[in-house]
C-alpha cells in the first residue's frame, strides 16, 4: 500500500479538486443542507421522481455557485471585495497636498 504524506504549512489551506479553503466548506455545508431539504422533500411529496430531480438540481447549482466563487474571487477575494465596497468613492482634501523634500 503506498505511503502518501499530507504536508501542508502554516499558510497553506485545503484543497479539493481546484476548489480552496472556504470553498470547499461552503460545498459541504450547501451539499448537506440540499440533501435535508431533498429528504424533506422526498417524504412530503407524491412523486419521489419529482423530488430526486429537485435535488439534483440544488446540488448542481450548490457546485457551480462554489467553482464560480472559487474562480472569480479567489482565495481572499470576497474578503477584499467587502473592504472594498465600504470604502470611500474618492477623498477631498481641504488644503492642497505636495510632496516636498526634505533638506539635507
């Protein structure tokens, strides 16, 4: 049976067939509550067809939202991009501002 070492520093985060860190734990948590909802489905509905498809489908939109997220914003991107709506558009200053050196 080959020996297969997990090395994985300080800064380093888990990944999963392309999707890194968070998302890949918003995958599982999506992936489960879909699967509650499907069960809760497949109880209250008649056909059990129409509930196996419905699940299908929440887990196909739970992956594509978290390999589009995982893509788009990266591995810090949505954290960036939320300081980044909060900051200001632009700034005015009320007296003019130079750069002057200092002398030696």
């Amino acid at each position: 049976m080959p020996h297969y070492e997990i090395i994985r520093g300080a800064d380093n985060e888990i990944e999963f067939q392309g999707l890194r860190g968070k998302y890949v734990y918003g995958l599982l948590i999506g992936l489960g509550g879909v699967l509650l909802v499907g069960l809760v489905l497949f109880l209250l509905l008649p056909s059990p067809t129409l509930a196996s498809i419905l699940t299908v489908a929440g887990a196909a939109a739970v992956f594509r939202t978290a390999f589009r997220w995982n893509k788009q914003y990266g591995r810090w991107g949505m954290e960036k991009k939320k300081i980044r709506d909060h900051l200001p558009g632009h700034v005015v200053l009320s007296k003019p501002f130079t750069l002057k050196r200092k002398p030696l």
